[in-house]
C-alpha cells in the first residue's frame, strides 16, 4: 500500500473518530480499506465522443431490453401500481431508469464500493465530494441499515438495482419491504420504492410526460430558438412545429426546449420539466432521452429512429476540443474546453452558426469543422 493512501486513510480514521462513528467504522472497517488503481484510471478515463445519439438509443432499446422490461412491468404490477400511485411516477419510468442502470439487475457492479470510495476520497481530483460520500455510506453502516458485505457496485460507488451513490440513498432511499433494511441490492421494494420517492421528492410532475419526437418544417428558422431554452409550447406551434404525421402541437400551456441531438437532419424532440428531472438522475442529454424513448416503447410508443444513421461521429473528443478553442479564441463563451458537447457548447456554436450563415442547429457536423479549418482527419 503506498504512503499517500496510509497517510489518507488514517486522516480519514481521525475524522470518523471525530464524528462519533464506532469502532467498526474506526478500527474495522477503515483499516481493511485498500487502494484501488484501476478506479483511478476509470476516473481518468475520457472517452471519445465518437458514438453518435442514434447508436447510443439503439444499444440502450434493444429488443432484449423493451420486452425484458414489458415482462418487468407485467411481473411486478401489483409493487408498481402502488408506488404510481403513492409517489405520482408512472410504473414504466421506473422500469426505464432500471433497465438502463442495471438491465434489470442483471448486472449491479462487482467493485468493492468501500475500497471504490475510499481511493477516491484519497485521490486530490475530487476528494470532498468523494469523502462525503464515504463518510454517508459509514453512517448506513452505523445505523445498521445496510450490511458491509452487501457493499458492491460500480467503480464510482454507485449501488444495487437503481445505482444510487451513498448520498442518494441515505436521502431518498426507502424501506420498501418493511424489514428495517435498505437493501437496495437484493430487495426490489427497497430499490424500486426508493427510486420512485427519489423521482418525486425531486420534483417529477406526475401531470406531464418527458417529451416527445417533433417534425420541424422546411427551411426551419433556427434564429428563432436559442438552444437549450425553454419557450412556451405555443411558441412552437407558431414556428410550425407539429407532432410526428404533421398533427398539430396541442394548446396545453406548458415550457418545452427543442432538443436535435443529432443536428438538424437527425430527429427531433420537444422536451419538457420531467425531461429536467430525469437529467437531474444523470446529467446526460442522451441518457435522459434514452430513459424517455425507453419508458415510451415499454408503452407502445415507437418513435421511428430506425431510419435514422447510427454510425459513429466522424469527430472524436478531440476535433471538439480543437472546435471549443477556437471558438473560446472568438471570445465565444464555453468555459474550459474539454471535448464534450454541453449545453455551452451548444448555445456557442449555433451563435457562431448564424453569425456566419450555417445552419443554426447548434450541433458540430462537418460544416461547422471546416469553416472553423479543424481537419477531421
């Protein structure tokens, strides 16, 4: 064991003795505690943004996931029903986050969540965060709520069925099963309740739906929709957005976002407040779609991606590294450049885009590399 993780785990002993935690946290469980290498090169690790949206929905919808989870749904009626109607969450929601996190628990994680914890805890790049969250799951412990053996996930520390980080679960988690437990691992009312009372205590609107797939019409005016900003729905309606086969958009007074995650020749989606909620689970654009058109077909909902291409981008993180520079050197407004397509990413480049008449969908195809001179070779 290297010396910067001893000096670490015996300031984390120090600080756990300060709080009153008890000599199993103190002497038994802190002083089993290991580093973990390969956590610090999954943390390291950045991806390249090669995967395009359509390739990343078609994985997350497969066959095997819509009718594993229309039998999830059908199997586990009776707990369903009851937590859509106590906590305002459709069942099919639920069964969607579930069958993205762990394909219906069919793959939890197999790290030691303590060990996961606590080489990042000791690790400067994000030590607070990761320290509280070691210090939460000493509390479980304490409180006899969960059990050191059941303590495996994934390398960040997120656990059981739903994946829940230590913070989530000690806030939001529930007893489901009325065993005194939170075994979110191996209890279905555990894991399923305490995401259900999660989603709601964050705000979902058991009024509304996620969104849905739009039809933008020809030669659309892309000046008149800032990316990333919510307008009413009317707003839409009057730019001649419809649903799919041309209906017309519905007068229900509602904020929405137009969302082209492919760029304008992809498809498209109006978005609304639960889209925000599912976000707030994992702040992915592409995963909250995901949970979205994966709730939706577990109803029979088809939203027609098929069509659409699912190759890989022909740009890596590091084309878009290279484009945030540039734009950053254009006293666009980006922040740091880091090779991911974020919200200022987007609302900078479609500002670009029209300065500079391209179409102004905010999303980095080809055209936008060349006028910027970033080969993608």
């Amino acid at each position: 064991m290297d010396e910067a993780f001893e000096q670490c785990r015996s300031t984390l002993r120090k600080k756990a003795v300060s709080k009153g935690f008890s000599t199993l946290i103190t002497n038994d469980i802190i002083n089993t505690l290991e580093p973990l290498e390969r956590v610090i090169k999954l943390d390291r690790s950045q991806p390249e943004f090669t995967e395009s949206f359509i390739g990343y929905a078609t994985k997350r919808m497969s066959e095997y996931r819509i009718k594993t989870g229309k039998r999830m749904l059908a199997e586990h009626a009776v707990l369903l029903d009851k937590l859509a109607r106590q906590y305002g969450v459709p069942a099919r929601y639920i069964v969607a986050f579930w069958g993205l996190e762990t394909n219906y628990g069919g793959y939890k994680g197999k790290i030691k969540t303590l060990n996961a914890l606590a080489t990042l805890a000791c690790d400067p790049r994000r030590s607070q965060y990761f320290t509280q969250e070691l210090f939460n799951i000493f509390t479980l412990l304490d409180d006899g709520r969960i059990q050191p053996d059941q303590l495996l996930g994934s390398w960040a520390g997120a656990m059981g069925h739903m994946q829940f980080m230590p913070t989530t679960l000690i806030t939001y988690g529930v007893d489901g099963d009325g065993d005194g437990k939170l075994n979110v691992w191996g209890s279905l009312p555990d894991a399923l309740t305490s995401a259900a009372n999660y989603l709601n205590k964050i705000g979902w609107n058991k009024e509304e739906i996620w969104g849905r797939t739009v039809e933008l019409p020809k030669n659309f005016d892309f000046a008149q929709v800032v990316v990333g900003d919510k307008y009413p729905l009317s707003h839409f309606k009057k730019l001649g957005i419809t649903k799919t086969y041309k209906r017309p958009l519905s007068n229900y007074d509602t904020q929405a976002k137009l969302i082209l995650p492919s760029g304008h020749l992809g498809p498209a989606f109006l978005v609304y407040a639960n889209f925000s909620i599912i976000l707030k689970w994992n702040y992915s654009q592409n995963y909250a779609l995901a949970v979205g058109l994966l709730a939706d077909q577990l109803a029979g909902i088809n939203h027609g991606l098929d069509h659409y291409n699912a190759k890989p981008h022909p740009f890596t993180n590091k084309h878009l590294k290279a484009l945030q520079q540039k734009l950053l050197e254009q006293d666009y407004k980006i922040g740091k450049p880091d090779g991911i397509w974020g919200p200022k990413t987007r609302k900078a480049m479609q500002q670009y885009q029209l300065k500079n008449n391209l179409v102004a969908d905010g999303f980095p195809n080809a055209e936008v590399f060349e006028a910027l001179a970033i080969s993608l070779q």
